[in-house]
C-alpha cells in the first residue's frame, strides 16, 4: 500500500519535472523568436545541455522511485516533440 506522503512526493517530483520541461520551451521559444535561428551553434548547445539535463533529473527521479520511467520517457519525448513543432514552425518564418 502506498502511502499519502508517497503519493505527494510522487506528484511534487513530477510536477517539478513539468515545471523544468516548461522552462526549457519557454527558453527555447523566446530564444527562436529573439535572438538566433535553430542553425545557430548557441542554439544547439543551450538545446542540449537543458535537455541532457532534465534527462538526468527525470532518470535520478526514476531511480529513487518518485516517477515511473514511462512517465518519464513521455515526458522527454513530449518535449522533444513541441520543440521539433517550433524548430519547424521557426523554419517557415
């Protein structure tokens, strides 16, 4: 049986995760639309060091049993998917 105080934990660690995978497209966003196109060296490198980062949030999470991994995996492959829409949107400018 699990607990209510493991269920909260659950719940906050995935919504902290939420959270970081927002700020990356919000990033991502205002760094399209402001300063540099997706070609751009600074733009991958931002690119992949927030999600090489949030990949070992989501999988430290996993690991202490806070999220479960296919969870996790959704929640990458849910990003990476809105940022392809936006690096593609950015594309038609």
């Amino acid at each position: 049986m699990v607990s209510d105080i493991q269920i909260d934990h659950r719940e906050k660690a995935y919504a902290l995760l939420k959270a970081d995978a927002d700020k990356i497209l919000r990033l991502i966003q205002v760094q399209m639309d402001n300063l540099t196109m997706p070609q751009c060296p600074l733009y991958e490198e931002v690119l992949d060091t927030q999600m090489f980062g949030l990949s070992r949030e989501i999988d430290f999470a996993v690991r202490l049993g806070l999220v479960d991994q296919k969870d996790g995996k959704e929640l990458m492959g849910s990003l990476e998917r809105q940022l392809s829409a936006l690096h593609e949107a950015s594309l038609k400018k």
